[in-house]
C-alpha cells in the first residue's frame, strides 16, 4: 500500500535544471573550463558528483573554489529570480492528489534557492513537509533524504513511492527500500533507470501508476508486505 508520496524538486516539480547548469557552465568556463551537457548529466544527475570537481583537476585552491561556487549559487539566484514556470500538467497531478495521502519534496537544492524557484509557482500548499540539503548530511545518492522525510512522515520507507527524474534520485529511492518512477529530463536522459518500478512519459502518468501499484499490492493479498525489487 502506497502511504506516501515523495517528490523530487528540480525537473519534476519546477523546471530549473536548465538554469543550473547553465550558471554552473558560465563560472567554470571562466577559469577555463568547458561543462558540456554531456558532462553535466553524468557528474550531477547520474554520479551525484559536484561539476567543480572538473576545476579541482586545473589545481585551485579550496578557498578559489569555493568562491567559484559562491559565484555559481549567486548566478543561479539571478536566473531564479526572473520566475521558474512548474513543469508540464504538475499543478493537475498535484491537486488530484492533495489530500488522498502526505506528499513529501525531498530536495538537493539550498533552502534559498527552493524558496526563489517557488517564489511564483503556488506549489508548496500541496505538501505536508518539505526537505532540502539544509535537512540531512548526505545527499542523493545516499538514501539519507528519503529515509529522513519517511520517518518525519511516519511512514515506513517501503510504503513510499518516489517521483525522480534522475539517476542518482532513483539509486537513493532504492537504497532507501522505496518504490520509484522516473520521469527522465532531457539532461538526465542517458541514466540508466532500469531499477526504476516505472519510466514515465509524463508527470499525468503518476496517478494511474499509483492505482495500477495499489491493485498489485491488493492482489499480493496473503502473500505477504511488497519488498523493492533488487537494484
């Protein structure tokens, strides 16, 4: 039985995945080094890696890096600040799904750069709780996060389902014993979702998953709790 719902923030909720990469590519071209998309998918939205570890390689300083990123996050709060748009048919899901269980976000974005992306969106008053990397001490791909926003729910992690649009979102939804469904973003399209309890082509999809899980779930019967499928 599905008890809660867990949410991905960026590139499921509001499209700023473009915007953050983009300031990313902007501070690390001016030290010389180019992040390509390709770069970006597979260090961020596959790995979990940090993109400044391509700087790191040119031998900067800690303290010179840490500027870089500085200068990252205060870019990237100057795109945010001209309005982020909620991705595609996400306002529909949300309110046909207000109220049937909690609904989690579970976020590796800062909290100011949260509250700048939701700003506008009139999002946040469909969800009981809301976590971002100001919350917990390792971030996706560890499980901590999902594991943090179930137990503040109460709920048990293998009665959640995940909604993720990367790779790395999908490996900490597994370790945590959730469920999963991925709905892959152009820049993390190349991951490799194959763990994933569904590949979506749209955020529409989410409800009728929820109730194809559910009738599974009734069917298994005496067969006893549903366990994660082995990643």
């Amino acid at each position: 039985m599905i008890r809660a719902l867990l949410w991905d923030n960026d590139g499921v909720l509001v499209d700023t995945e473009p915007l953050y990469f983009r300031a990313t590519r902007d501070c690390l071209a001016e030290i010389g080094v180019e992040l390509t998309r390709e770069h970006f998918g597979d260090l961020s939205l596959r790995q979990g890696r940090s993109c400044f570890d391509l700087a790191a390689g040119r031998g900067l300083a800690a303290a010179e890096l840490e500027d870089l990123r500085r200068r990252r996050n205060h870019r990237y709060a100057e795109l945010l600040r001209l309005g982020v748009d909620p991705m595609p048919g996400v306002r529909e899901c949300l309110e046909r799904l207000h109220g049937t269980r909690p609904m989690a976000i579970v976020t590796s974005s800062n909290p100011d750069h949260f509250a700048l992306a939701h700003a506008r969106t009139g999002l946040a008053g469909f969800f009981e709780l809301v976590l971002t990397n100001a919350d917990y001490t390792h971030t996706k791909p560890h499980p901590e996060p999902y594991l943090t926003a179930a137990a503040r729910l109460g709920v048990e992690p293998a009665s959640c389902l995940v909604i993720e649009d990367s790779e790395r979102g999908l490996r900490a939804a597994r370790a945590a014993g959730m469920r999963c469904a991925v709905l892959p973003g152009d820049l993390g399209a190349s991951g490799d979702f194959a763990s994933a309890d569904a590949v979506l082509a749209s955020v529409r999809e989410v409800p009728e998953l929820i109730a194809r899980l559910s009738r599974a779930d009734a069917a298994l019967g005496a067969g006893g709790p549903w366990r994660p499928r082995s990643s």
